[in-house]
C-alpha cells in the first residue's frame, strides 16, 4: 500500500509540473582520484591567455562542431562549442618538472543536460615547457586530449575578435538560473564566481528588499520551492526580515540568500567579471541598490578593476523615481522601455526586450547621445544570431557561452 | 449522433458539435508572461465519413495562443472497446510577450495518434486519447525581423482521458484532464526565456456537446 | 490565480451532470470531518528541530450533489496547522546562532468528482491552498502567506446512519504541488443528507 500511494503521488506530482521537487541537482563532474592536476603546479594566467582564441576541431564534429572558442577567465580556461551550446569548465597546471602542461575539468550540454570529464594536453612540448615557464610558446598552439572517450585536437586558429572587450555577455540571474542547473543557484554568491568560466563579462542580478530595508539576490517577489528551500521559506520576500531569510531560507541548491553588498564584494573582489546590471523588483529597491551600487563602484575603481554598474528600471514608476533622485555617482542607469526614456534619463544603456524587434533606428538614436545598447533575453541561436546581426553593444542570455561562441563566429565588434 | 471524442464508428454524415473550455497548469512564476494562465475557449466538431471513417476539426485559442487542427482517422468496435487511429494537422498562432502585440509567431504540427474507449451508449464513455507532437514549421516574426525554422522536431506528446455523459435527448457534457510532455520547441511561447529542457503539465477541460 | 480557475472549472464541469432535468432525483450531501492531520517526513527535514509539533487538528466542510450517476460533484473547503517547530538558527553575521519560532498552517479549497460505493465515499480533485508562515527571529515576528495550486484525494466510510445523519470516519491526501507539501488527515465524519 505504502509503495503504491507513493507511485500515485509520484504520477501526480509529475503531472503537477511542478517539476523542481526532489531532483538531484547537478554537481560538477571530478576525477575521482584528484586527476593529473593533484600534483601539478598550478599554470599562469599568462599561459592560460595564450590558450585564448577561436580553435579548428578535429574530431567529433557532433560533440564539438568545427570550431570552439577557448577563453581564460582568472585562473580557469573555458571551452565554448556551438553543438547543444556545450562548454567546458577547465583548471591548468604543470607536471613533470615542466614538460607537461595538462587542462582538467568537466563539460556540459546545456541543452541536453549532459555532462562528463574533459583531459587536454597542451602539444607539442615544445609550447608545453614555454607555457609552464610562463615564455611565448615558439609553435602553433595545440590542445590535445579526451571529452570522455571521445579524442579531440584543437588547434588555435585565431585570437578572439574583441580583446578589447566593447562586446558585453551579460549572463542572466548571474550566472545561470537554478533550472538550467549549472552547479550553483541562480542569484547567489557561487554562481556568480562561475559567471566569468560560463563565458559572461557581466551578470544581471534581481535585487529584492527586505522588511528591514536590506537589499537581497532573489528574482521572485515570494519565496517558494521553485527558488528557494526551508520549511517556513514560503510567502512575500518584503515581510520578512534579513535575520528571518537568514534563518529560514537557503536557495535551492543549499546556498545562502546573499545580500547586494555581498554579492558587489564577490564581483569586485573574486571574478574577472566587468559588469552588474541590477534588475530592480521596485522603487522601494532603488535607493538602498544605487548607494551599494556607487560605493562598490568607487572601491572597483580605487582597485584599478573597471565595473561597469547598470541600474535597471524596468517601469515608468522605476524611471520616475531614478530621475527624481540625485544621480549617483559612477553607476549608470539601464531603461527596458523607450529609447526616448534612455536619452531623457542619461543612461547609458537602453535594454528593450527582444520581442519588441531589432528597433535599429531607435538604437541609432540612443547610440548618437552616447549610450550603448543591449537586447534580452536570447538563447535560441537561430535569435542569437539575428540579433548579432544588429551590432549590439551586450546581449543577456542564459547560454553565455552560445552567445560567445556565436560572437566569435559572425559578431562585429560594436 | 455520435460522440466527440469518444472513437467509435460514426454514420456518414452524422456530426457532433461541442464547445467547452480549457486551461493549462503550468509552474506559476517559471513562465514570464502571463497568457499561459488565460483559458482556452474550444471549439470542435466530429463528423462521420463512411466505412468507419471519420474527421475532426477543433480550435482552441484565447487570442494570445491559438490552434486550428484537422483530423482523420479509422475507428472500429471490438466488442465492448472501441479503438481509432487517427492524424491531426494543426497549425497555431499566438504572440510572444504581451507588451503591444509585437511579436507573431506560428508553427505547424501534425500529431498522429490512437484513441481506446468504452462505456455505455446512454451513460458514461471513458477514452484514452494519446498523441505524438510532431513540429515541421515554426515561424517568428518580430517588429522588423524574421527567424524561421523549418526542422522536424519531436516536440513531446500527451495523453487526454476524457469522459462524455449523455445529457437530455442528445447532448452531453464532457470533462477530462491531458497530461502534456512537451519539449521547450513545441510552442515558442512554451519555450520563451524561462522554459526547462521538457515539461509535463496537466490541462483541465470541460465542455457541452450538441 | 490559476488554481482559483482550475478549481471552478472543475467544479462546473462537474455541475452539468445535474442537467439531466428529465431524471430527479437530486440530493445533497453535506458533511463536516473534525480530524488530525500530518505533514510528510521528506516535507520537513529533522535537522536542527529542537522542538516539533508535526500536524494538528483540522477540520472542513465537504458538500457533494448527489445524482443518478456514478459520479458526484463535490466542493469542499477546510483548514488545518501544517507544522511547528522550535529550530537552531545559523544567521551568520546576521545574528549568530540563534532559535527561530516556527508555525506553518494550511486553508485549502477542493473541487472535483466523488464516487459512491454504498457506504464508501471516494473523491478527489484539485484544490486551492493557502499556506500561512508565522517565524519569530530575534524577538521579531514575521507573517506572510503564498498560495499552491495541488491536487486532494479522499475517502470516508459512513459506519452509522440515521435518516439524514450519518457518522463515519474518513481520511484525504493533500498534495500542495507548488508547494511541495503532502499532508494527511485522518478523521472524524459527521454528515447530513438532505431530501430527494
């Protein structure tokens, strides 16, 4: 009786779509003995930054198309593929007293939400010594290994189209959301010290406000399963207080509910990200994110990180309310609306959704009083690629590394 | 007359007409706009053709989200079970964002199927429906662009139960329940920005036939 | 919203079957069930509890229309405390460690189809919950409510019947979908049949 009620409950509840109740969230994929790079010396960024570029495949057209773009992010090197918008996640070190540089991780298919190990080696040894002694590698860079059993070489073909970085990859909910499954929730201190390995330059982050008045990373305006766990973790976020989230809510992959000021301290501090686009939930939200947003910007600043901050103001109400306050001072604002709400605000950015078209002339207009502008939010790369094709200065996606990939194929650099 | 839904042998030339409502339940907060959570008005008919044949013609829509779908399909009786093939065609329409109606996007579907029912001719007949969506087209046309995909697509299927009850000379009522699996592709508005890799959901609906 | 809609349609689906005007009777069925109810085990984790109430009394209002056919439309609507629990708090820099006050209730509208077996009843159907959150943290209390759309089944055994009343004993399975919550109930019925 016990095994049968519990199959009519699992048939409904699967009917339910509901979804997201117990299943097991995805944790990345390791070598289970600490791989070669246990006892390697960690490369140099220096090294990793040769890797970068776009790179001819030989191998198994299906697993990673003809070309993948590699990219190095701080101390990881990412592989980004066209085919299932795969990527692959990479550490680098150096074995054998330098005469091995070895790269190790794990990929996915985000759209098919496979996974598994990645092991390349750097070749010829050649460009293997050089790497590891942090010198120009002398010959044509090659990396050479196994996406599970499957053997690939690729061979870099060219460095990346934008070095300079004009072209933002803005990932959404920070990184990834928590039902794409990234190894993090969405909105929470651990995605966004992933976003840079994703492919992002910058993260957009929902900025919620608690009974108390702190400024909290949370999309929704309730807390439910689909977000966030813990028992009582259920109803309005704006009636409970900083300690109660604390107390009572974890997100869905067990993680803390970060405040705003943390979440600026991560970006600032541990990411190579170059930007935060807030996505104010409400006018209330506006004020406490702008101070945060201008202090964390002046500390970016003092640092010598540059960290473009785009306050977003998704309503007129939000537009009204930025333009009756003081401008802060370094962060920018971000209208979803009009074209004209950007000029009349000053903002230096103007998002409109992607529905609305590729709206040129009015991206012209923005253009000529010195804003930038962006599209949200794309995934597909039949859209991508459409909207590639109108020059934008960023695009918000939750595949970064399609986007990127897609960049290096047919983008131009704005 | 015959049924609407329930598949057996129809006379050539008998039809039956129904009208009813119907509504998705989709994870609320997953989807960003709201017009998933609009019932559907559904409209359809079911006519016999001869020598066991018969055809459907259905549409279900709430301006946002609409769909025009033909069927044929072959019914026979074995014994108490009455068991039908049947192939649909269907095309549908909606909008993709709800701020001005900017964006149109179609797609068109064939879904082949078979249907099994039984029950009593006066009373209560119980049929299962089930369904394979099978996407060809999609189409998006947005303020000044265009993306259209033209790749086949085994975009999920579904699985209705639905009960007919005899009502007064000759109409019924029927109410029932689909359990979906779709893929993110088979409706673009389904797969817009907050959509998982493929999803079950329950569609509820109830109607009048006369 | 979409719960609030799901529920009428089903319960106007349900209500045509009183159409059949060229066949009477018509009879309703009301009753009133005072139980007990628990929260699922995999609903509520152990860790940190130091004091728990799983459950609590409960009580609803079940009305189903009783007609010529196999099946009864029913509308029922009940309430009931889901949990409470004294748990050990880590706030972080937020407070430290601390307790945290706990209580979860539940209010719940079903509508869908019952079955009549004699004495037995069987329904089920979808419903409307409404969960309700009291937290004390740090001497502050916080109250907040979030509504699940779910599904709700049932079964009651009339065991003594007297004209139109009718005691017996029943149970339901509260699946809050959304919400991720199973509750049961066992209870107590006390029920009325009004005139054909």
């Amino acid at each position: 009786m016990a095994s049968d009620l519990r199959a009519l409950l699992a048939l409904v509840a699967l009917a339910s779509a509901c979804g997201s109740g117990a299943r097991e969230r995805f944790t990345p994929p390791a070598f289970a003995d600490g791989g070669l790079l246990r006892d390697a010396v960690p490369a140099s960024r220096a090294a990793l930054a040769q890797l970068s570029g776009v790179h001819g495949v030989e191998g198994d057209a299906a697993l990673l198309g003809d070309d993948v773009v590699v990219r190095a992010a701080g101390d990881r090197l990412s592989i980004f593929a066209r085919p299932d918008a795969t990527y692959a996640v990479l550490r680098a070190g150096c074995r054998d007293g330098g005469d091995t540089f070895v790269l190790e991780g794990y990929y996915r298919r985000a759209t098919t939400v496979a996974s598994g190990l990645v092991r390349l080696f750097a070749e010829p040894e050649t460009n293997a010594r050089a790497l590891c002694r942090g010198e120009p590698a002398p010959a044509p860079i090659e990396l050479a290994g196994t996406f599970d059993d499957s053997s690939v070489r690729l061979r870099l073909q060219r460095g990346a189209r934008d070095p300079s970085g004009r072209f933002f990859v803005v990932a959404h909910r920070g990184g990834c959301r928590t039902i794409d499954d990234c190894g993090a929730s969405e909105n929470s201190l651990e995605v966004l010290r992933l976003a840079d390995a994703l492919g992002a330059d910058a993260v957009e982050v929902d900025v919620q406000l608690t009974s108390d008045g702190v400024p909290i990373l949370y999309h929704d305006d309730q807390f439910d399963p689909r977000l966030a766990s813990g028992a009582y973790c259920r109803g309005r976020v704006a009636d409970f207080t900083m300690a109660h989230v604390q107390a009572l809510c974890r997100l869905a992959g067990g993680e803390r509910v970060p405040t705003l000021d943390d979440a600026f301290r991560t970006v600032v501090d541990e990411t190579t990200l170059r930007g935060v686009w807030l996505d104010v939930k409400s006018v209330d939200v506006l004020g406490p994110a702008s101070e945060l947003a201008a202090r964390h910007w002046a500390r970016a600043k003092a640092a010598g990180r540059d960290v473009t901050i785009a306050v977003g103001l998704p309503t007129t109400e939000l537009i009204d309310a930025w333009r009756a306050r003081p401008a802060p001072s370094g962060p920018t604002c971000l209208a979803e609306l009009e074209a004209s709400d950007a000029i009349d605000a000053g903002c230096g950015v103007w998002a409109p959704r992607w529905t609305r078209g590729l709206l040129e002339d009015d991206a012209r207009r923005v253009r000529e009083h010195g804003g930038r502008v962006a599209y949200w939010t794309l995934d597909e790369e039949d859209f991508i690629d459409t909207f590639l094709g109108a020059h934008p200065d960023a695009l918000l996606t939750n595949r970064p590394g399609l986007v990127r990939h897609r960049f290096e194929s047919i983008g131009v650099v704005p | 007359m015959p049924s609407l839904v329930f598949p057996e042998p129809a006379p050539a030339g008998h039809a039956r007409f129904g009208l009813g409502v119907s509504v998705d339940v989709l994870p609320r907060r997953l989807v960003e706009s709201e017009i998933r959570e609009v019932p559907r008005m559904v409209g359809q008919t079911r006519v016999g053709v001869g020598a066991d044949f018969f055809a459907t013609a259905r549409f279900a829509g709430n301006v946002l989200s609409n769909e025009l779908s033909v069927s044929a399909g072959y019914a026979h009786r074995f014994g108490p079970i009455v068991a039908a093939l049947h192939e649909r065609v269907a095309f549908w329409l909606g909008y993709l964002g709800v701020e001005g109606f900017d964006t149109t996007a179609w797609g068109l579907m064939t879904m082949p199927g078979a249907s099994i029912g039984a029950g009593d001719p006066n009373g209560f007949r119980f049929t299962a429906t089930l369904e394979v969506f099978l996407v060809h087209a999609q189409h998006v046309r947005l303020p000044d662009a265009t993306v259209e995909r033209r790749r086949f697509l085994v975009a999920g299927g579904a699985l209705t139960l639905t009960v007919e009850d005899r009502v007064g000379k000759s109409s019924l009522v029927y109410y029932g329940v689909t359990a979906t699996l779709a893929q993110p592709d088979y409706q673009l508005w389904l797969a817009f920005s907050d959509s998982e890799q493929r999803r079950v959901y329950p569609t509820f609906f109830a109607g009048y036939g006369f | 919203m979409r719960a609030w809609i799901t529920t009428s349609i089903v319960s106007v689906a349900m209500t045509p079957c009183v159409a059949r005007a060229e066949q009477p009777p018509f009879q309703l069925e009301a009753s009133a069930s005072f139980g007990y109810t628990r929260a699922s085990s995999e609903s509520f984790g152990g860790d940190g509890r130091l004091a728990v109430q799983n459950g609590g009394p409960s009580i609803s209002a079940h009305v189903a229309a009783r007609l010529r056919h196999p099946v009864m439309p029913f509308v029922e609507l009940g309430t009931t405390p889901v949990f409470r629990s004294d748990d050990a708090a880590d706030l972080g820099p937020w407070g430290g460690t601390t307790t945290a006050y706990n209580r979860l209730s539940a209010t719940w509208a079903l509508a869908g189809p019952e079955v009549p077996i004699g004495p037995l009843r069987l329904f089920g159907g979808v419903g409307a919950y409404r969960l309700a959150v009291r937290s004390t943290v740090l001497g502050v209390t916080a109250t907040s409510t979030d509504w699940s759309f779910g599904y709700g089944f049932g079964a009651t055994v009339h065991l003594l019947s007297r004209e139109s009343f009718r005691v017996g004993v029943g149970g339901r399975v509260l699946l809050l979908s959304e919400a991720e919550l199973v509750v049961y109930q066992a209870a107590l019925v006390v029920g009325w049949v009004g005139p054909r």
